[in-house]
C-alpha cells in the first residue's frame, strides 16, 4: 500500500486526481479514503501553514477528487475520461507471466461489489423469489375467491 505512494514519480497520470492522491488508478477506496484523510489534514484551512487562498484551493481540489473517486460510478466514467481501463487491471492480475502484477491480490476482481454471489447468497435470493411468487398466488387465490 505505501509502496504506491512512494511510487508517484513514474504514474503516467500525475495531473489527475489519482496523482493529486500520490495513489495508482488501481488503488482501493481504502487506499483512497486513507489518503484524503492525510491530505485534508495537511491543507484544511483552519491547520495549514500554507496562505488561506492557497489552502482553500487544495482543500476544494481535494474535496472534489474524493467526491468523485469515491462512487464507483463516477470513478468508472472519470477513468474512462482519462483514459484509465480497469480492464487492463483485471487482465494484469490473471497473467501469470507477470508476478509484479499479482502483488495486490490474487483475485481479478476489484472490489467486494464485483464478484460472483455465493452459495448462500444464491439461495437466499431463491427463497425471496419463491416468497415473491408465493406472495402473487396467494393476492390471485384471493382476488378470485372474492370474485366467485
């Protein structure tokens, strides 16, 4: 984690919000989160040393990279803005010729939203299926009950 931060010098995408962050495209909401902490400690106007103008700036820039990088859907459309893919990311960690890749997690999926739904997460949406149409019978069987 901290080798991405120490590593700025060589991200290709200094001039975005993941350089402002010192953190790699790939680096988790973790990563992110961590590193808007540290930085808004350091440039909030009220404990900086740095001018109020220049501080209120940097605080506003934080503000509005961590608003954006912090929803995966913005996040998505601001890489594709910048020409960021997290596919080539996915396709890095399932290459098996490149062990360098593999060093954040042996998994291709990004986050804990991006994975596939387990057993027990499969069959309790069975049963809130099954309680559904359970539910629709039971409205039909009444209404024509009523009816007749």
């Amino acid at each position: 984690m901290e080798s991405q931060k120490t590593q700025t010098s060589h991200i290709p995408l200094a001039n975005s919000y993941y350089g402002l962050f010192g953190l790699h495209p790939r680096a988790s909401v973790q990563e992110i989160r961590r590193s808007y902490r540290e930085l808004s400690k350091q440039y909030h106007p009220d404990t900086t040393e740095l001018s109020p103008e220049e501080a209120k700036l940097k605080f506003h820039q934080l503000n509005e990279a961590y608003g954006t990088l912090s929803h995966p859907e913005k996040r998505s459309l601001y890489d594709l803005k910048i020409g960021y893919s997290r596919l080539n990311v996915i396709q890095a960690n399932l290459d098996p010729q490149n062990p360098e890749s593999n060093h954040q997690s042996n998994s291709a999926y990004l986050n804990a939203s991006d994975r596939p739904l387990s057993g027990g997460e499969i069959f309790a949406l069975f049963l809130m299926g099954v309680s559904f149409l359970s539910c629709i019978l039971l409205a039909l069987i009444m209404a024509l009950i009523r009816v007749c």
